[in-house]
C-alpha cells in the first residue's frame, strides 16, 4: 500500500505552473496527440498541388496539412498544463507508436498477398513511401516537438500565468520551422519533389500554413488549456 502522492511523484515539473500526469486527462491528450501523429504521417504519403496560382507556380504540400497543425495545439497543452518532461513523455509515446505503425506495414507489404486480394501493388504503393516519411516525420516530430516544448516551459517561467498567446505563437513560430525543415529534408523525395523550387515552396508553404492555422485556432487552444486548467484538481498557477 502507497501513501498519498505529491506532485512530484507523478511528473517531475509538477509544483508551482503545472499539474501532475496521474488525472484523467494526460493520458486522453496523450492518446489524441498520437492518433493525430499516426493519422498525419499516413496522409502525408499523398503529395498535393493547388494551382497552377502565378503561370505555372503552384502549391505543393503533401496530404498531412489536413491535420498536422493539430498536433501542435495539442503539444502546447501538454507543456502549458503539465511542463517539459511530461510534454515530452507524450512525444515519445507517439515517437514509439509511430515506429510500432513503420514496423507493421512493412511487415504487411512484405507478406505475401492472398490470391483473391488485387491490390497488392496500390498497397505498396502508400506504404513503401510511408517508411520514409515515418523516418522523416520522426525526426521532424522529435525536434520541432521539443523545440515546441521547451519555448513554451521557459517563456512561462518569464510571464508565470500572463501572456499564454506569446509563448504559444512564439513556440508554434520555432517548432514548426524546427519540425518543417526536418522533414521536408528527408521526406521530400518520398512524395516525388525534385527541384528546388518545388522543395523551397513545399518547406515554406508548410511552415507559413502551420503557423497560421495554429494562429486562427489559437482561441480554441485558449478555451482547451483553460478547461483543463480549471479541471485538473493538482494544477498550481504560476506565479
């Protein structure tokens, strides 16, 4: 039999500014942020072009800008809430689910295809570059992730509970240039980019859409750590 726990039993930036991981939402946020990574790194084998905008310029992105820049909303109440180190537990869990997901397709793509199954070489199609991305999206993810989090954390250790919209636009700002330019590197030639303009316009429309679009959600981001704040029976303002 245990006695009761202290915050930093539980999550070792719990104190002053944080909450402990042991309530019923760390492990909810820890599930959507690695649902909304898996989901991304599979829609993002599909490369997408919008245009053509000015003559034969268009917009080249890849399908994962469905979702991806939730993640980082969710990134920044995992830091916001619970601070770096249980932030990061979470990265990690995606880390190892996302490998876990490379592992198993690649599994599925080498075994050999039943007679009555016709789709052997579309199904190889979306997973042999799907290995590459995951290559890429961990690295991205792992960087620009920490990078998210450790802004976040160190800014609050500046304006205690004043300011969330600073260090939430500054950490999206740092983390999703971090986290673009990573995987835009490796995963580039998956999805079939070959010049550099076509990678320049794919690393720099990636960054500036995420960034916005974490802007424009930055209400909902407001509204979401706020109820967890409120909820979350061990958090302590900062002050």
């Amino acid at each position: 039999m245990t006695g009761p726990q202290t915050p930093n039993d539980t999550a070792p930036d719990a104190g002053r500014g944080f909450a402990t991981t042991g309530s019923a939402y760390y492990p909810v946020l820890v599930a959507v942020f690695t649902g909304l990574v898996l989901i991304s790194n599979v829609t993002a084998t599909k490369g997408v072009a919008f245009g053509p905008v000015i003559g034969d310029w268009s917009i080249i992105t890849d399908g994962a800008f469905i979702v991806f820049p939730l993640t980082y909303v969710i990134g920044d109440v995992l830091s916001e809430v619970y601070g770096f180190r249980a932030a990061r537990k979470a990265i990690f869990v995606a880390f190892a689910m996302q490998a876990v997901a490379s592992l198993a397709m690649w599994i599925a793509a080498e075994l050999p295809p039943a007679d009555f199954y016709p789709n052997q070489a579309a199904f190889e199609a979306v997973v042999k570059p799907f290995f590459q991305l995951v290559i890429a999206g961990l690295a991205g993810f792992i960087v620009g992730q920490t990078v998210n989090a450790w802004i976040v954390v160190r800014i609050k250790a500046i304006t205690k509970e004043r300011h969330l919209w600073a260090r939430l636009i500054g950490s999206t700002v740092l983390g999703e240039f971090a986290d673009t330019l990573v995987f835009c590197s490796i995963a580039a030639a998956a999805i079939g980019i070959s010049t550099l303009d076509d990678f320049l316009t794919y690393l720099a429309l990636g960054w500036i859409y995420k960034t916005v679009v974490e802007v424009l959600v930055l209400p909902v981001t407001y509204r979401v750590i706020g109820f967890v704040k409120r909820r979350e029976p061990t958090y302590r303002p900062a002050v």
